[in-house]
C-alpha cells in the first residue's frame, strides 16, 4: 500500500525526548486505551512495542491477528506516535467493513464508499463531522480528510478491496498544537477500539 498521506501537521516537534512523549501518552490514558483495545480485539490480536531505529522519539506498537481470518490472510498494523503529536494507525489485509466501520466512527461516510462508482463525498450535515473523499486513479486507492474536532485534522488512505473484501490502509490523526494531543489522540484511540473490536468502547466511569 502507499505509505504516505498529506496531513496538516505541526512545523515543530511538540515532544522533544521520548520519554516526555511517552508520559504524555500515559497521562492522557491514550497507553491503557490502546492496550485495552488489543485486549478485547475481536478476532484476538496480539501486540509488541514498536522499535524505533531512528533518533526521533517515536513509540507505538504493532499488533497481529493471532488466528488467519480467510486462508493466510492475518491483519497486521502499526500505531505510531511520533513528536509532532500524530497518531497513525497502519492495518494490513483488514476486512473492508471493518475499516470503513471505524471510520465512520470518526465522521459520516458513506457505507459502500469502496465500491467502485460510489460517491465520493457524504452528504453534508453540519452537526457531523463527513468525510471528503477522493479517489486515486493511479494506484487504484481512496485518500480522505476530516476535522473530527476543533484543532484536529484526520487523513485516511485505503487501497481498494482485493478479491476477499481486504484492504490495506491508513488513518493519521493530528493535532495542530501540543494542548489539542489529547483530543486527538482520543479520537484516534476511538477509531482503533473499533477497528480493533468492532464496537466503540465503554465509557469509563
């Protein structure tokens, strides 16, 4: 899949060690939330800390289906938070339904939108956020963009389905300044839950 997507990102680092990201991560609950999302994955993911090789200070963590859903085909991804507060979930080989359910999460978007010949841009309702969607011709995927919150900017890029009904894709979540990380992140942990299980989860008490 294309790994790249234009986002509105921050022009500086918001984080500049990784431990100050990291405690961010864990006093916002966004670590428990997405911890909590593997653990009640449905089908049964399994997850290991994301090894960053590079000097920034990036962490996350990959997550992988621990049972094939059709022949070999086991979902994979990454969740990678990087200094400039983005939050950007990678799955490979996810059933279509799964991904467009927890996006719809986030924003309005149309139920078929990755069929071809599909509208390609949900109707406009202004106390919902809608997704705007565009299709790119050439590498035969769909790019799309959301303002799920004040301050926050989400992008999304998925391949169309292959012959099972899985797509390989992308959500990046981004805050505009370190105080909306929360928001964002938030948002972002949301969209993963479903993903992960299939169903937002419950409120905390």
């Amino acid at each position: 899949m294309p790994h790249t997507a234009t986002a509105t990102a921050p022009a500086l680092h918001l984080f500049t060690t990784r431990q100050d990201l990291d405690h961010e991560l864990t006093a916002t609950g966004t670590w428990k939330a997405l911890h909590a999302a593997v653990h009640a994955s449905a089908p049964s993911l399994t997850s290991q800390p994301h090894h960053n090789h590079s000097q920034e200070p990036v962490t996350g963590l990959r997550f992988t289906e621990d049972t094939p859903h059709t022949g070999h085909a086991r979902t994979r991804g990454t969740v990678v938070i990087t200094p400039d507060g983005i939050l950007t979930v990678r799955a490979y080989t996810i059933p279509g339904h799964r991904w467009l359910t927890a996006l719809q999460h986030l924003g309005t978007l149309h139920p078929h939108a990755l069929r071809p010949g599909t509208r390609t841009t949900a109707p406009a309702d202004p106390a919902t956020p809608s997704w705007s969607l565009r299709p790119q011709v050439k590498d035969r995927s769909l790019l799309g963009h959301l303002q799920p919150a004040n301050h926050v900017q989400a992008t999304m890029l998925t391949e169309l389905p292959d012959t099972i009904g899985d797509v390989s894709a992308m959500l990046t979540v981004a805050p505009d300044s370190r105080a909306a990380c929360a928001a964002a992140w938030l948002l972002a942990v949301g969209f993963f839950h479903v993903l992960a299980t299939g169903a937002p989860a419950h409120p905390q008490p």
